[in-house]
C-alpha cells in the first residue's frame, strides 16, 4: 500500500550552508505551519483515507537541526501515531549527517523513511554543487540506514553544465545498485539570486534543451522502475512564484507528464497491427488514446493498475 504523504516544510532549517542551485522558500512557498491545524484540517477532507498515512519534513537538514527541534516536531506527530491516523513519519537530510545516536533517536519517534539528498554520486558534480560529501559518505549512510530498518529514498539531479548521457545514467545505476525503496529526480534549474544564478550569469552556462532532458529522464525512468523502485518525483514541483524565478537550466510546469507521454510514445511506437489488446497504467489512458488514434489503428486498450506510468502491454 502507498503512502498518503502530508507534508510540512522547514526551509533551509539545519542546512550548514546554502547548496548553490537551491532556494527552499521559492520551491515550497511555505511561510510557517501549525502540525495540528494541517492534521486537523487534512483529516475533515479525507474522512475515509484508504492509505497509509505518513507526515515528511521536507526543506532543510532535519538531522542537523538542534535535538530538541527535532524532538519538538516529532513528539507532535505521536499522538496522531498512536490513535492510528498516522503510520509513520518520514524525513530528509544530506547523507552525510547521521550519526549512531541521530539513528536511535529517528527509532525512538517512529520515523520509518528517510530520504537524502545525494544529488549525484560523480565527484566532480558533487563539488560543482559544493555539497560537501564524498560519494563513499553518501553510499555508505545509505546502506547503515537500509541495515537499520529504514525504507531510504535517494535524490539525485541531472542537467549539469557539460554532464553527458553516459555520467547521469551511471548516477542512475548507482542508485539502482542501492536499491532504495524510492527516490525523485530534479533536473538542475537555476532560480534567480541562487549563487548558481550568479554563476550562471557570471559563466553563461550551457544547459542541455527540454527535449533532451525529457530524453534521458525517460531512459531512467524505465531503468528504475523495472526495478520496482518508485519515482516519487520527477522536476520541481510548479507554482507561479518558481516559475517567473528560474533564469535558467532544465524546467517545465508538468516535466513528469511529459516524461510519461514520452515513454509511452516510445513504447506504442512499433505497436503490432496482429495485438489485439494493450494494458496501460489508468493514468495513461488519455495519452494512450491519443497515441493510438494518431496511428490509425484499432486495438482494445485496457487500464491495469500494475502497469507503471509509461508502461505497455500487448497481448495477441
């Protein structure tokens, strides 16, 4: 069973430094929250929640905040743990800030997934992004972390100035050989007054175009997900506010419709006049009709949810 992730963000929140691409204020617009209010409030819409649910910090380094705001946020999700409206809570921080005793605390409080911001496991993109880690850090949190029992997601980017196809899908398969339980892919956007932002108006960088960004997304995209690894995320999540911010790199409102349309063209595209039928994700059923009429061929199309977005089955 999925979970249902009500999300709280803490922008920049523990974080040791600002990453040069990143600007939390301006991806989550987030301007302060009450725990209850949210709960409150999301439990009245959703009377009859057939999903697990689970509370994310999402924004900063959770893991370097001091203890006792870390202790403050997640004894306010116990309550709602204990009456089984809530089935666990689930973090983010950098790899390499967890130590023994940060663990059993996460334990204590019933955090069961922790997702990292790994952003690439390529040295020279590491400190292109002046991240501060070495990629063994990263791989070998990662594995104390799956040891203990947590399911961990990875994040990683792509879309660095000069990065070819051969670096981004080794970083994929770095994660692959993880085997994370789910992970998201940001492209590298540049938002304004980031010192990307200055870099970039400094250097003229040169970010590879949409077209071929949709490309590489939806070779990883296939990679991952016929591992049974679930891609959480694939871009930054749209708003007005982030959009008249980015002043370059990789970003569109609906990046990860239009990976999915993508992969399915690819998939549809020597489609068998002799197939009498095609299994495809529901979520894909509009572009699956349309792929098909395009063609000019009849053939039963047939939503299953087992299918991932992007995906297709023939049967003759």
């Amino acid at each position: 069973m999925k979970n249902f992730i009500v999300p709280f963000f803490i922008p920049f929140e523990g974080c040791p430094y600002k990453c040069i691409y990143c600007d939390q204020n301006a991806v989550t617009n987030e301007t302060g929250f009450s725990i209850d209010e949210r709960l409150s409030d999301f439990f009245h819409r959703k009377r009859a929640v057939k999903k697990n649910v689970e509370v994310a910090f999402f924004g900063g380094t959770f893991t370097q905040m001091p203890q006792k705001k870390q202790e403050e946020l997640l004894k306010k999700i116990q309550k709602y743990i204990k009456s089984g409206k809530v089935n666990s809570i689930r973090i983010s921080t950098r790899p390499d800030k967890l130590s023994g005793d940060q663990i059993k605390l996460l334990k204590k409080y019933s955090v069961k997934s922790i997702e990292l911001g790994v952003q690439s496991f390529n040295t020279k993109y590491l400190k292109f992004l002046r991240r501060g880690y070495l990629k063994s850090e990263a791989v070998e949190n990662i594995k104390r972390l799956k040891k203990a029992g947590f399911k961990v997601g990875i994040q990683i980017m792509m879309g660095f100035p000069g990065q070819s196809y051969e670096e981004f899908m080794n970083d994929v398969y770095a994660l692959i050989n993880l085997n994370p339980f789910d992970c998201r892919i940001y492209p590298l956007a540049v938002i304004e007054k980031t010192e990307l932002d200055r870099l970039h108006r400094k250097n003229n960088y040169e970010f590879m175009d949409l077209k071929t960004a949709i490309g590489w997304l939806s070779a990883a995209a296939e990679e991952i997900e016929k591992r049974n690894i679930e891609i959480r995320r694939m871009g930054l999540p749209h708003s007005v506010e982030l959009e008249n911010k980015i002043t370059g790199g990789i970003y569109h409102p609906s990046l990860a419709d239009r990976v999915r349309f993508n992969m399915l063209k690819n998939n549809l595209e020597n489609i068998s006049e002799k197939a009498e039928e095609v299994k495809i994700n529901p979520k894909d059923l509009e572009y699956a009709e349309k792929i098909i009429s395009d063609k000019n061929i009849s053939i039963k199309i047939k939503e299953n949810k087992e299918i991932n977005r992007g995906g297709a089955k023939y049967i003759s």
